[in-house]
C-alpha cells in the first residue's frame, strides 16, 4: 500500500482474504459507456471526462462494480466468483473532496440467492466492524423479495400477495392492508350468472359472459379494459374477500412485519 491509501487499507485487505475473495485492480481510466448506459446521463456531469485519440469517450472511473464485472465477462472466468477492491474513486460534489477511497466485494453467480444475500450481509457487517469498531451497528432490510417469500409461504392468493407487496414500506398502506386482511368486507352486489362465475373462478366463462353484455350495450372493448381484465379483476377482488388467515398465519405475518435488529 502507497501512503496515499487509509492507514487501515492493509487490514481492509486481509478482511478480503479472510473471506475467500479474489483481489482485483481495476484501471483508473474507463469507457464512459457503460457507466453513463446504467446510471443515466444524469451522471456526466458527476464524474470527470476525456476523450482518447480514437474518439472514444473515457472516464475517471466512478466506482468498481460495472468494470469488475466486466472484466469478469471479458476474462470468461466461471461462477461462483468473489472479487474484492479497494482504491480511489473521482466524482463531482459539492460537498467533500472529488477523490476518496471505496473498498468492496462482488459476489457473483452463487446459485443459491438466500445463501448469497446472507453472505453480502455478513460481508458488509464485518467491513463496517473493522472500520467502526467503537459503532453500534444496525442492520435494515428492504428486500421485497423475502417480504414476498413470506407471503407465499403464508398460502396468500395472488390478489393480496400483489396488494401486500405493494404496500411494503409504507406503514400506512401495510396497516391498511392488514386491517383488510384481519376483517375482510363482504360485497352482495355481485348476483345471478356473474356471482356463480366468479365464486367458481372461471375466468374463461366470466370473460365471455362480459364481453357478450358489452356487445349488448354497444360498448367497445378497445375504448377501456377488455373482457378478460374486468374478469379477472372481479375474481381477484372475490379472492381477497374470500381469504380467511388462521389466527396462526396472522400471527406469523405480524411478527414478520414486526422484526427488529437494530
């Protein structure tokens, strides 16, 4: 390490080892491209700009994921693989310095998601212990995607899996949906051929049976929702109406909802 880098620049990279990653160096000068392709051009004026004699647009780089990636792409390396980092990044600011130093890991191709997200944690949790280790940590989750596991495991219909997800992270909404779910409202306006379609889920009869009472009326099935929309939003609205959770589920969403590691 020059005397450029952090005096816990060393640790940092022994940390790195310790948890089986690859050390990589990345080239200070990168295409702009791909940069500006993921970011948006909202980024061109945060990051500093040349261009070679070919007329190919460089950059200081920005970051590290993009370039380790594609240097794992162009290096045809094979999956599961862990890169680690750490050197200076240039960006504009207002406030701070345009050099400062980013220390990471990429971890790539690990087949088993819930194993790897884990992994990225605990990565992350043991960096910020090395570096703060006066620092009461706390961790936040805002994956949908173990909001959404939870919700299926709950044997949750499609309708409110859809409402609920929706609503995840809004406290209000959540709350909302919630007291929806724990006293579900009752609609009699449904009746006749209608009713015993949707109670009955057929989507395929309820659509035909729309679609030939708008041709009655004279109503386009192009100037609004087609028959199979409206069928199949009655039968999700009966669903969510339908679902009765066991005092046991109930209980298990809101202790989900309620967890708290901090």
């Amino acid at each position: 390490m020059t005397s450029r880098y952090p005096a816990i620049a060393s640790d940092i990279t022994k940390l790195f080892a310790a948890r089986n990653t690859h050390a990589v160096e990345v080239a200070v000068l990168q295409p702009a491209d791909p940069f500006l392709d993921m970011a948006g051009e909202d980024l061109r004026r945060r990051i500093f700009l040349t261009e070679s004699e070919t007329g190919l647009t460089l950059c200081l780089r920005p970051e590290f994921t993009i370039p380790v990636c594609l240097d794992h792409i162009a290096s045809q390396a094979g999956t599961p693989r862990r890169y680690s980092y750490l050197g200076e990044v240039f960006r504009q600011r207002r406030e701070g310095g345009n050099e400062f130093f980013q220390a990471g890991i990429e971890d790539l191709g690990d087949g088993d998601i819930a194993q790897a997200d884990a992994r990225s944690l605990a990565d992350a949790h043991a960096l910020l212990s090395l570096v703060l280790p006066d620092q009461a940590l706390a961790i936040t989750l805002g994956d949908q995607t173990i909001f959404e596991a939870v919700l299926a495991a709950l044997g949750l219909p499609r309708g409110w899996r859809m409402r609920l997800a929706r609503a995840f992270g809004s406290a209000a909404m959540l709350e909302a949906a919630l007291a929806d779910l724990a006293n579900p409202t009752r609609n009699g306006q449904l009746a006749g051929p209608v009713a015993a379609l949707v109670l009955n889920g057929d989507l395929e009869g309820l659509s035909s049976h729309i679609a030939g009472g708008m041709e009655q009326a004279g109503l386009s099935a192009s100037a609004g929702r087609s028959p199979a929309d409206i069928a199949r939003r009655l039968i999700e609205k009966a669903e969510l109406r339908s679902v009765r959770l066991s005092n046991e589920a109930f209980s298990a969403l809101k202790d989900f909802l309620a967890i708290d590691v901090a």
